[in-house]
C-alpha cells in the first residue's frame, strides 16, 4: 500500500539542536552534577567529593588540556590506579573530544613504550607509584608527552616525573568551560590495549555511542538501585572499568576508590563505606573467601558482584555466597566495553543451591538488554549458529551498539574481527537449550585426547571443588599415545597438603576417566598483569 | 597540538552490521522473549502471555501487516483500551517500519475522522467498545483503512465494523518473520495526536531512538528493579504509554492490563498481581483516595507511582502515601516521549513530612539522566535564563535525544516548538535554587489581578487542602477594577456541605488576599477526554 514519493513522516522532520545530540557518557556527570551538587560522588581513603566537585575538577581537567591544544584525535594516556583522578580523566579527557588511553598498570616498560607510541600519546597522566616503569618507559619511546604525576596520598609515593602534578595541571582550567565533547557519537573517545597473548598488543578504538550505551546496559542489566556505593575492586583500565565510571553516575551513585585488591582493605571498605556494589575476576572472590579470619570485617549489607574474566568455580561461588555477596556471572571483553552479556536470573533456579545453582550461574548467559544484535554460538566462518543442545562447539558472535569501532592502525585485524558483519570473540562455547551461552574453551585451551575433545575448564571446575585447592588450572600435556593429556597445575590452601595420586583419584571421582589429569604440578600459578592465569607458560611446562 | 589529516582515530573504523545497529524498542521484546520466554509478559483478566507468547503475536502481527503491503511511511491507526492487543500493536507495527497511531479513545467521530485523515491511516485496528464513536468517524474520513476489530473479552463487546478481527489478523502471520525494523533510528514509529485545546489536534511524530532512548531513561530514572508487575492505569494512548511498554520488557516485569481507571479494580489487581509500580495522572491518585472503604482491597507491597499531567496537590500526595503508594512528581509532554523530567528524591527531605514533603514532591524537578541535554527555565525569545530564585517566571524549554521529530505536515508549528534551537514546553514556570523546576502555569491559565500576577495552581493547591474538597479548578473571572479575579470551581466530598463564604475564608487564612476567589462555584468539574479538567470551558462559565 506504500504511496510512491517523500514520506511525510520524513520531510520537514529533520535533526536539529534539540531533538538530537550525540550521545556522551560525560553528561551523565554532568546531570548527576546538576540534580546532586552535595551527594558524594567519590571517597578515597581521607578524601571526599561531592558530585559537585568531581563535576568542576573534571570540567577542570578538559579546560586544561584544551588550552594545551589537546582536543578531538589526540591522545591522552593514563597510568593510574583506582584514583578519584582516574575517574575524573575518564570524564574530563572525552570532555575535550580527546581520546583517553588508560594503561594497565602491571606492564613492563617496554610495552607501556610500544602503547604509548602506538597510541601516540600527547599527554601522559602517571601515578608516582608507577614511576619506575613508567620513567624506563619514557626513555624507550619516541613520542614525547607532557607528563602530569599523580600524588595519590593513599598511594606508597615516588618519584616525580612530569612538568607538574595533576593538581596543578587542573589549577589551570576553567571550570566554566564549556565543554566541546564530540560532534558525532561515533567519534572515538578511549582507546584500551588488549592483553596480547598473541603478538602485540592491539589498540581498542572506542566510540562515545557504545560508553553511553553500556554504562545505560550496566544500569538496567544489574537493576542498580538510586545511589549504589560502588567499590572499585576491578582495575579501572579494564575496558574503562566497564563502563562503571559513568553507569554510577547516572544512578547518583558514590564511587568508592582502592588501590590494592587485598581482602582487608575490601572488608574494611564494605563495612566502613556501606558498599552495595563491585565488579571483579573470579580472583577477587577467592582472595576474600582464602582471607584469614583477623583480615574479615563484619558487614550487615548483601554486596552484589559481577564477575568475569574466567567462568568462576562452582566452589567459588559457593563459598562466597555463604560471606554475604551475590554475585552475577557476565561475560564481555576489551572490544565490547566490558560485560555485554550476563547469567540473567530464571525463576526456576530460585529452589537451586550447591552445586546444581553453580552449574547455572558459572555460565556466561544471554545478551545485556541494550546489545540489539545479541549473541549467538555459530560456526565461525559459515555463520551458522550452532544446535541449542549444550553439546555442539562453536564461537561466541555477537552485534550491538556497544562494540568498538574496531583496532588502531590495524585493518587486517579489525576486519578479521568483524568477518561476516559479527564481532568474533574467539571464545568457544555450546549454547543450551535455554538459549544460555556457555564458553568451553578458547580454542587453544582444548585438549583434544584420543580424538576427544577436553574442556580444560570443566576438569579445572572439578580441581576447585576440592576444599584444599585454592587455584587451579589444566593444560595439555603431549602424550606419545593419546596425542594430548590433561596436566594439572595446583595451588593449595594453607596448611594443606596433597599427593599427585589424591589429585588424581578426586578427579576421578567427579570426571569421565579420559578427562582426568595424567600428572600434577603443585606450587604458585603464573598470571598476566591483569589476573588471568599464564596458560602458555604452563603449556611451556608441561611440554618441557 | 592536534595533527594535520585524517585522524588515525577516524580512518578504517567505520560503522559495519557488527557495530552498529539502528536502536528500534521492539527489540527489547526480542530480548526478553530469547531470555524470559516462559515468564509472564501480560496480565489481562483471565488471559494470561508469556513473554514467548507476547513475542510471536507481536511478530505475528508485523507479518500479517506487512503481507497486506503495511512497512515504512505508512499508519497504522489504534483505537484501543489497555490490552494485550494494544501492547503487542507497541511492538508489532513499529516492527514492519510502519507508524503507529494510538487514537485517544474518548475523542469524537469528528476529532477522529480528522485524525485519520491527517494522519493517513491504511489500517485501523479498533476495539469493539468504541464502535459506535468508529462507525461514525469511518463514515465522516475520506481515507478508507482495512479496519480490524479487536474484541476483547474483558470488554463491554459491541458491533464488529472490519473484515475481520485482531485474531484472524494475526492467524495470517509468520511467527519466524525476520522484520526489518527501521534503518535508520530516526525514522518515524509512531504518531501521536496533542489534545488541541487551541485549534486542530497536531500530530507529533515520534522516531525509534526516542523511543528507546526513553524507555531505557524511564527503568534507571525510577530505578526499575528486575521483574516489576505495571499496571496499566495510565491510557497507552498516552504519549505511547510514557515508553512503559518498552520499559517493562527491558526489566523482564509484566504489564496488567485494565480498561478502566476505577478504584475497586485498581485495589483488587494490586492485591491479586502484586502490582508493583503504575502511573497516571492525579485524577488516578484521587480516585484511589476518595474510594468508598468497600471498594478498597488490602495489599502487603509499596506501590511506586509516576504521575504527571498537572502539579498534585499537597493533600492528594498526603493521602495517597498513607494507603500504601510512594508517588513520584515526574514531568513531560506528548512531544518528549512522555515524561523526561522528575521530582529526584534528596537526602534532605528524608526527614520532611505532611505540607513540608509536599512541597518538595509537587516540583517538577529536574530532566531524567537520558534527557542529555538538559531542561532549563528561560525568556522564551532570547532564550536567556531566568534566576534560579524561586521567584522569576519563564519557559520551560528542553533538549534531548526523546524529543519529537516535529509535527506531521505543519512545518510552521515545528519551527515555532524548536524556535532557537530548544523545544518551548510552553509551560511557564519558576526555577529554584535547588535547580527544580515548578510549573506556576500554562500562560493562559495565569490570573492577572491588579496587576499581580496569581497562579492559579496556587489557590488550587490551598483549595485542595480543604479536607471536604475533592477536586478544585481556579480561572479567571472578568472585573472592572482589577481586571481579573480568581474564580473557583469547587466539587465536594460526598456528604461534605460548605458556603462560598466558608471556602474564600479558608483560603484568606492561607494565602495573600489578592490571591483569593471572589467567586466559588460548586459542582463535578468537566474534564477532557484525558482527564484534565477543561478550564476554558470554566473560563466561558466563569465570563458568563
């Protein structure tokens, strides 16, 4: 019935001033600011801020900069811990239209120089805890940035090695500046180095579209409450803290600052700060389920957790439960702004404890309401998604408005990430029945043992379940015979003590024989800088 | 500092299907259907639909729409009561691209013949309740839509006026329809006619970002928790329905249905569907107030409620809290999506009560988190802010990403609404030191006595305190000296008996003298087909 020429619904309807604007995260501060000038925004150790102050200090910072020339595809790192001036710099640098590049802390020199010239950074916000690697660093790289240090009081000190320290620097602005933002949404905003287990590390191009969008996701996916007390126990250069920085601000929230994931300052600050909120590894769950019994503090609260990284244990979840934490299993990465998907709650599980709830919540789930595109377990390169049966092996596809514009200066990578119009996540899961995703392995994590296929994950899920294993992980080991075994690597809880063959035989109990380990290494895992366990250094190992 | 050539930020990073999707709410429903499938998506009478149910009708319904040639440009009308069919016309007719037409069903034949026409309706889905009102305006239209019937089982029945009815409709569609939604987020969904209290209905025309831009600000604006139970006592055709159509699928709850806004049935749904949230206008709150003790229902929840349309009055937000209800002042208009501003709960008000809290709460306050580009108070033609001093009238103007893409086929009234680059509400109001907003009124319900300007909403209040008034409306009166003076429409509680003497002295007692009604009048105020009271027709009365 469609009538031929202009529509009218589309003529004499056009954009204008103020019926759209390209979306910002940074207006949500700006909002909060306005609506809740004297609520806290911030605590960190003795200081405070009220929305008021984190507002004006971040208009600061973007006043700052801007009159140093900085502004839309300029570059502004930031070598910070969890800092009231590494939440402002994710307000104040997009303010400017800049894109802020935020480090992982635990990295060498030689790869915060190869990010820094890669993202060709103008400026360099640096804490002086960091001073060590971030000065060996500026001696390797080519480009030269203004460096502003970071004193944190909080923080253990060091060197200063910049023209002026970030107080100073946002002494300078204007805190009526009128801040330019971005002309179009989908302009790039931060920039996040992936972890690079394979090669360089790649640059993570984000848009402002996608940091509106999920810190909105995060929102309504963990049905925030008005004024949540976020404690940031996730490094807030993880995929710019999962949106965090601005999903706290549009629900008025506090943001409560920590330097260190250690169980004693996290229990004092739950108790201390009412925490309701924070986000984490599995690793920070069992760092306050191992706590001994003189680092606890009581609190009367129920704290919820999203936690992701590494599907957590069954006994993990179990455990940490029984302390008074519910915890939501999500699943994202560095290219989709942090978790975009989550292990949203069923009625039917309500009944559920033990380990038949742990099997259900350890699963990745289903899409955040606000990733359109959705996820799907499909064949990689046919597109074709999978059976929903919890059996048949695919990769994790997903499309939405919150994935990056793709890698800096690398087409052949962003294309390859992009093949066939989904954003391929090189996570292999099965998709259950009820539509919930469930990552096996990363393809390199397989064990394939006389020709059957080992989730690593699923024998590491068994060695967790074991009351004396605080950590555990499984790789193949080469086997004359079946090709690959499993090779377990153990840590165990203090004051335990187990033999190989007891390992073996716990396994055996609980797994299919062909999916138990052959051999078991005891002693302290290797990790990444961001907590993730070396498994290529393990494979190095068991090879060896 | 910035570079000269394109910014490696901007360059091989372009928008692809993985990253980019056009926003459209009915994905929302996509969602909660892939992950809530058996949950409970509506209540209506004895029909209950999952969210799998409410999904396939939905899509259903696209498809058999788009069969018969329905997609981008063309109307789809509604004449609808606050059903299933109505809900799933929400998401089924913006699915196919089309627009949808929610007709305010207590309009005449005349008002609705005029809308069809201008609107250009190619389909009318009608329930059978509103019949004769339809026959009568299909007889005035020049279009000619396929007309559907709904008849809903809950309703009075009556004649059937289409080929066929909603059912069969459906019947013909393919639930595995792959519906194309919109391709561009600013396409048109939906059209919206305005009251026309001066001159012909303007028919708003709403795009798909709107939408869901502001359905997602409604769930983190009122901090929806997961699985609220809304009951629909707001008319759907309202501003489609606030965006809660969408709102409730975003939070995985349940729509209630209701056909009619009567105490009896509020209560009893609320104690029988543990109904958890519901909005309407103040007419709502008053009727649940004044309810007879054997209409009332008792229920163990807090009830949160939006309401909107005029300022509540002191006593009304006084009584409504005590039976149960935690009201919320929100504030919008049919061009911004409904409502896009609230009355934000401080901290500082956690001790008020009584008169003290309803001063606060009757504040229109402050633009919702979404609504980016804020709300301010200004001189309308210089767009200059007014003070924020409590004291000093001006416009209400807005921006934002939910605001309307103008008026369907009236460039001259979208110019003059988006005059200077705001949206001009046309509500004339104060601004407070706290940055609330407080509507003082509509320019021409401002009574101008001696010079002074009186809000009428000022007498209305102090006349809405009078414990035997139940409903109160001030205008002005004609006088040879002063011009104007208040004159109040009074309508009493049952059995309450006052004087015209007894209510001006009781408003001598609260208010400044000018300010007080020379006249009282004692009846059942006319009221629009929305609700509102009709104050010209007052105006007329008061002249006469």
């Amino acid at each position: 019935m469609s009538t031929a020429g202009p529509s009218p619904f589309e003529t004499d309807l056009d954009k204008n001033p103020a019926n759209y604007m390209p979306m910002h995260p940074s207006r949500f501060l700006e909002r909060a600011a306005e609506t809740f000038p004297g609520r806290t925004a911030m605590i960190h150790g003795a200081r405070r801020f009220t929305y008021a102050e984190q507002h004006e200090r971040s208009v600061r910072l973007a006043s700052a900069l801007a009159r140093r020339g900085i502004g839309a595809g300029d570059t502004v790192a930031l070598m910070g811990s969890n800092t009231p001036e590494s939440l402002e710099a994710h307000f104040g640098v997009p303010m400017t239209g800049a894109v802020l590049n935020p480090l992982n802390i635990r990295l060498d020199a030689a790869i915060i120089a190869f990010i820094l010239d890669h993202g060709g950074a103008k400026v360099l916000l640096t804490d002086t805890e960091f001073a060590p690697t971030v000065e060996a660093a500026l001696g390797i790289a080519r480009v030269k940035p203004l460096v502003i240090d970071i004193d944190d009081g909080e923080g253990p000190g060091g060197k200063r090695l910049g023209e002026m320290d970030y107080e100073e620097l946002i002494g300078e602005g204007d805190p009526d500046y009128d801040w330019p933002g971005v002309e179009d949404e989908w302009q790039a905003i931060a920039l996040s180095y992936t972890s690079g287990t394979t090669g360089d590390p790649k640059g993570v191009v984000y848009h402002a579209r996608g940091a509106y969008m999920n810190a909105l996701g995060n929102a309504v996916t963990w049905a925030m409450p008005h004024r949540p007390v976020y404690l940031w126990t996730l490094p807030m250069f993880h995929a710019l803290g999962w949106c965090f920085p601005w999903s706290v601000a549009i629900m008025g929230g506090t943001h409560v600052g920590l330097r260190k994931v250690e169980a004693q300052a996290i229990f004092r600050s739950i108790a201390d700060n009412g925490v309701t909120h924070m986000c984490g590894a599995p690793i920070v769950l069992s760092t306050l389920i191992n706590a001994p019994e003189e680092d606890r503090v009581p609190f009367e609260q129920s704290v919820k957790v999203f936690t992701a990284g590494s599907a957590p244990a069954p006994a993990v979840l179990d455990g940490i439960a029984k302390l008074g934490f519910d915890v939501t299993h999500v699943y994202g990465l560095t290219e989709v702004f942090g978790p975009s998907a989550h292990c949203a709650w069923q009625e039917a599980w309500d009944g559920l404890s033990g380990d038949a709830l742990a099997e259900q919540k350890a699963r990745q789930g289903v899409a955040y309401p606000t990733m359109d595109g959705g996820m799907i377990v499909a064949d990689p390169v046919t597109l074709e998604p999978v059976p929903r049966d919890g059996a048949t092996m695919g990769e994790i596809l997903k499309r939405g408005n919150s994935i990056m514009k793709g890698y800096l200066k690398n087409p052949k990578a962003t294309d390859a990430a992009f093949a066939g119009g989904w954003f391929h996540t090189g996570d292999l899961a099965v998709w259950h029945p009820d539509g919930y995703v469930q990552i096996r392995d990363r393809s390199k994590d397989i064990i394939i043992s006389g020709g059957e296929n080992i989730s690593s994950i699923e024998v590491e899920a068994a060695l967790y379940a074991h009351p004396d294993i605080a950590e555990a992980a499984v790789v193949a080991k080469p086997h004359e015979r079946w090709e690959e075994t499993p090779c377990a690597f153990v840590g165990l809880r203090p004051g335990a003590a187990l033999t190989e063959a007891e390992v073996i035989e716990w396994c055996r109990s609980r797994l299919a024989h062909y999916k138990c380990p052959t051999a078991v290494v005891f002693g302290e895992l290797p990790k990444t800088s961001t907590g993730k366990i070396q498994k290529f250094r393990l494979r190095e190992q068991a090879a060896g």
